[in-house]
C-alpha cells in the first residue's frame, strides 16, 4: 500500500470508531438497551451507510463483511460506550469532531466507490451521502427517533458537497489524495460550522400540525 | 420504443411523480423536519418500493438508480411539497388520485418485471405488491408512524388483485398493453371505490389491549 | 433426501411457523392493525432474517422467495393469528418454546449457510444470529417499538451460542446432523432458561435518561 492508501484506510477506521461510539451513544440516552443493544446499534451506526452503499451498487457481500478490521474496530466503539457511557456524556465536543471525521471520509470514499463500480455522477454523490448518514438514519429508525439528519443540523449538506466534489474531481481526472483530502475537509469544515453556529436546513412552512415523536 | 412503451414509461413517470408528492406531503403533516427530511422522505416513497423489489429479483443496482428520470421526477414532486406544502394540504382528492395511479402502475410494472426475471407467480404477486406499498412503508417507519397500508383503509388489496390480474395474463400468454391497462384500471377502481366510501380490511377481534403510536 | 436432511427441512418449516405466530401475536398486541398488517407482520418476523442474511451472502432472490413452503407455513401460521388472536393470547408458554425452536434452527442453519457461502467465521456467527433475531426486529421498528432483541431478555445470546457452535464444529470438520441438533438444542436450552428465570443481558449503567418509548 502507498503511504496515500494507507492515511485513507486510518482515517476510514477513524471514522468507523468514531461512528460507533457516538452511535452507540445517541442510542443509550434514548432508550433502555442492554449490551446487546449497544453492540448492535453502535455497529448499525458504523457499518450501516457502506452497507446500504454495497448493496445498491452490488457489491455483496459488503466490503465491511468482508474486512474483519472494520468489524472489530466498530465493535470496540461500541463497547467503550457500554462501559464509559456515563463519563463520555461529558465529551460532547471531541466526539463530535471525530464524528464529522467519520461523516467526511465516508462521503469521499462512497462516492468515489459508487463512480468506480459505474453509476453515473448524481448517483455517486446520492450514494456517497447515503455512505455517510445511512448508518445513524437505521439507528434512529430502530430506536423509533426521527432521523436527526431529517430534521436538525447540517449533517447531510456537508456530506453532499463532499461527495459532490469528489464526483467532479474524478470526472475532470483531477482525483488523488490531495482531491480526497480537500473534498473531506470542505465537508469536515461546513459540518464544524454548522455545530458551532447551529445552523439548520431551512424547513417548510406552515404545514406541521400536532407535536411529533422526536426529541 | 413503441406508442405503447411510450405510454408506460409516461404513467410510470407520472406514479413517481405522485408518490414522491403524497409521500413528502404525509411526511411534512406528522414530523417537523427540513429540507433534507422532505427530498429524502418523498424520494423514498416514490422510489423504496422499486428498490426492495430490485433487490428481492438480483437486478442490482436498482432501475431507478440506472434512469436519471426516476430520480429527477421523485426530487421535483418532493420540492415542490417544500416550497407550496401549505397550499397542497388542501388538495387532498387530486393527490389521491394521482397516488392511486402510482399505486395502480407500479403494481403492475412490479409484478411483470418479476415474473420476467423468473421468479414464480405467487412471489411476482407478492413483489408486485412490495413495489406498490414499499415506499410508503419505508417512509412510515422512518417517521414512526404505524404504516398505514397495515391498519387503515385499502392500499394492499388492489395492489394485490392488480399484480393477480398481470400475473394471470402473463401466465396465460394474453399479456400485452390492454392487459397491464386492464389489470392497473381494476387496481385503481378499487382503490378509488375504497377511499369514497372509506372501506377497511378486516381487523383482529379482540386483542388490542393499549392506544398504539399510530394516529 | 436423506432423513438428516429431512428432519432439518422439518425443523425450518417448524420454526418458520413458530416464529410466523409469535410475530403476528406481538404485532396485534401492540398495535392495531388489519388483516394486511397480520399476515405482513407475521411474514416479516418468520422470513425477514433469512432475507437479509441472504442479501448479505448475496443469494438473491432469497432461498424463501425460492421455496413457496416457507411462504405458505408463514402465511398459515400469520392467518391463525387473526383469525384465534383472542384464544392464542392465553397460550403463551407453547408459544415460546416454539419460538425458541425457530430461533435454534433458524441461528445454526443461518450460520451454516453463511460458512458456505464463503464468509468469515466470526460473519458466520453474526450473520447466524441475524438469521434469528432479524425477522422480529424489523417487525418491531415497523410498529414502532424499541426491539426487544435489544432491551430485554436472552435473545440474541442463545442464537450467538449456537452459531458459534455451528462454526466451531464446521471448521473442525465435525458438523453433521449431530453437530447441528447439539448446537440448536444448547440454544433452545438457554433460551428457555433465560424465560424460566427472567434473566437479562447486563445494561449500560447511569446513562438512560427519558422514558422510552418501549413498553
């Protein structure tokens, strides 16, 4: 492996953990689950949105079915919360940066997986966003939350502009490492912003009637 | 493409279409979510249940991925919820009957493509059905609500007598445009004559002990 | 076939029914629903964890959509719930132990389709367990119900067993139909135990702060 190959596959693990351990996370202040439950919804977290990816362009079984170091990586976020989940509440904010780590190295990466398998560039950049927030979208579904990249944040818009510069540097023959790196920092960077400032999509008028389930 | 290919391909188009704005719209009336929320809700309305059955048949990645209409289609009736969701409210009767003809088209498309790709003819009912009701269901449990398709009026069972219908005359080598106009008219009556006179399928005597999540 | 292979069909079929009834038999409990929703929700807990073990070794179309019997007994064992929902209610105990069967049967063949397939051992044993468990949780997320799987109980613990069993004797070179039964029948065992004693898989300590939404 390059050294390039190699800095994407630590950040890909970077992520996965990160993901399973915020995963995990949201889940545990929601709802009553036992270890069972936090394994799960920590890894559905983590592998969830490559899966969906897999699926869609047929690459079955998953590639995170196929490598064990994804496997084993998201497992041990997950187990972490299952033990520390008291004192990590308290870690919001360096969770949540490593968190967008996850959600940009996984736009990139689902992007440019989706472009290489042979569909065309909105699909690379709908199923490099589905990369990036299948995973948590799942976990709020079996948790019975509305999806949070639904309703609030800027989770799937960063995720959009990560993927979508992906897709053009690949279809201007311009994508490398440095494309990658800038593609997933652009997203890193509008996501850290929209924490920050707490910014919201904007929503539709006038049409929300009674009190929903989420939060 | 023959007049009646044309014909399909225009009806098809015109279900998405019309699933992607009830969809967004049933979305929008029970959550309070963004912009991200109403494209993602009303696009898997009109386009989940053709990805399950895309799935079930092995043809991957799903048609709707393949045809950039589908997509643009179902993402312009999910903006359009965006930008007048206030004023469609009271459109009621014509979006349902525009839904209808979603239900009625991918009911039959479903069960055809099914059985063309081999599988046997109570599968190709059941599949064409899936393509039918899959989307909402899928949007319903990411918003939880209880799906509708399984407590209240009838959405399943023309779904079902309209893939029965296609399913017969495939097997009986009468396939042809009359056929499938024939088998989604029937589909759509039913339906039709269903919300008019707001019929319901039988329900289980005696067992709900508690009020539910659903409305 | 021989009689070894006859007995497993048995045993599925068995299981398929089992877990067909108890599926229907928690959904109307839950929720209400109509006679779609009966026969869906039972069809979906007894053939949903086989669908997506399947999608994940990618055996598509689905070994059940292949095999009308699975099909019917799931549908037969669904339909006896909306028609005795009110006796059956009263029945819990033989229900559960044939619940348990499906479980047993569904984790080692589960596991022993995914070994084959060419799979991992450690995805084996997850794939065999998500044989099990992957029927009724996606019936819970449908009616909106935290799975149970997750929160309470000895279920996915007794399947992890007897698919770790399966994989165990399978790359030893020991599985046969002896290896099978000894691996099912240590995950029934278990499974019936953690019922009789009400035992529970350990919970994260200090973290769950609102009441959830399961029962």
């Amino acid at each position: 492996m390059s050294p390039e190959q190699i800095l994407l596959l630590l950040l890909d693990l970077l992520g996965t953990f990160a993901f399973a351990l915020n995963g995990a996370l949201t889940a545990v202040r929601h709802v009553r689950i036992d270890i069972i439950g936090v394994l799960t919804l920590g890894m559905i977290t983590a592998l969830g949105g490559g899966i969906l990816r897999d699926i869609m362009i047929d690459d079955l079984p998953p590639a995170t079915f196929q490598d064990w170091r994804y496997l084993a990586v998201a497992a041990f976020g997950a187990f972490i919360v299952f033990i520390f989940a008291k004192h990590l509440g308290r870690m919001t904010v360096p969770i949540e940066v490593l968190d967008a780590v996850g959600l940009s190295v996984f736009a990139v990466t689902g992007a440019s997986k989706a472009l290489e398998f042979g569909l065309g560039p909105v699909q690379a950049v709908i199923l490099g966003t589905l990369t990036g927030v299948g995973g948590g979208t799942i976990r709020d579904a079996l948790v019975g939350r509305i999806p949070s990249v639904m309703s609030e944040g800027l989770y799937a818009i960063p995720a959009m502009v990560g993927a979508g510069l992906t897709v053009a540097a690949m279809m201007t023959d311009l994508y490398g490492i440095a494309a990658a790196v800038i593609a997933a920092s652009t997203c890193w960077l509008i996501r850290i912003i929209g924490i920050r400032f707490k910014l919201n999509a904007p929503q539709p008028l006038g049409t929300f009637r009674r009190v929903g389930t989420q939060d």
